[in-house]
C-alpha cells in the first residue's frame, strides 16, 4: 500500500496491538481516496 523511505527514514519494532491500531487509523484515514492517490505521513513527537 506504501512506498516507504526517504531522507531520515528510520524503521523501530512496535507491538502487534500498536501496529494494528495505527493501520486501522491509516486506512480510516485513507478510506474514499482513490486508487493511486499520494498521501504524505508525518509523524511527530
């Protein structure tokens, strides 16, 4: 679904239950964008 890296790209294990979590979010988010669309993630502190 994603094309990950980019400058500073890091990569860190979470729990399963925090990653299932986070995917619900994105794809909720993402949810009625059509296929193809670019979408930016950023993820701050």
């Amino acid at each position: 679904m994603f094309k990950e890296g980019g400058t500073g790209a890091g990569v860190r294990s979470i729990s399963p239950k925090d990653n299932m979590g986070a995917g619900a979010c994105i794809g909720n988010a993402c949810r009625g964008l059509p296929d193809g669309e670019k979408v930016r993630i950023e993820v701050v502190d």
